[in-house]
C-alpha cells in the first residue's frame, strides 16, 4: 500500500463532495485544513483519483529515516 498526500488549491473549508469521494476510492489516514493523507492499494486508484479532483495536487509520501543522535567517539587517525 502507498500513501499519497492530497492538497487543495481552492478556498477553504475542503469540499465536501470532494472529501466523499476520495472516502470512497481511499482509506483516509488523516486530514488537515488544506490536505489530506491518504492509503490506496494501487497507483491506478490514485490516478483516476486526480484525475477527478482538478483543484487537488497529489504527492506521493515521502519519509525520511530519523539520524541517530547517540554521541560516539572516534578513534584518531593513524599517523
């Protein structure tokens, strides 16, 4: 499953008529004042979606791993 992030261009609030159906093509994860995160089983779906939505951009979701922040020492260089 990917996740893509849906964000409105309009004025808000979100469009109901647009947030019913992205409910019935996606699981929605979570929703915010001007975007929507989202979980679809298929590119395909996410297509057609945007498709749909002319006033909406679509993005996939991008996660970056967390830098470890443990302090380590280094050995000195041989000289």
């Amino acid at each position: 499953m990917s996740r893509y992030i849906l964000n409105f261009q309009g004025i808000s609030p979100l469009p109901e008529d647009d947030l019913q159906l992205i409910r019935t093509k996606t699981q929605v994860i979570d929703t915010s004042h001007q975007s929507v995160l989202v979980e679809v089983t298929s590119e395909q779906v996410m297509h057609e979606l945007a498709g749909q939505l002319p006033n909406w951009t679509v993005s996939q979701e991008t996660s970056y791993p967390i830098p470890s922040t443990r302090p380590t020492i280094r050995k000195p260089p041989d000289r």
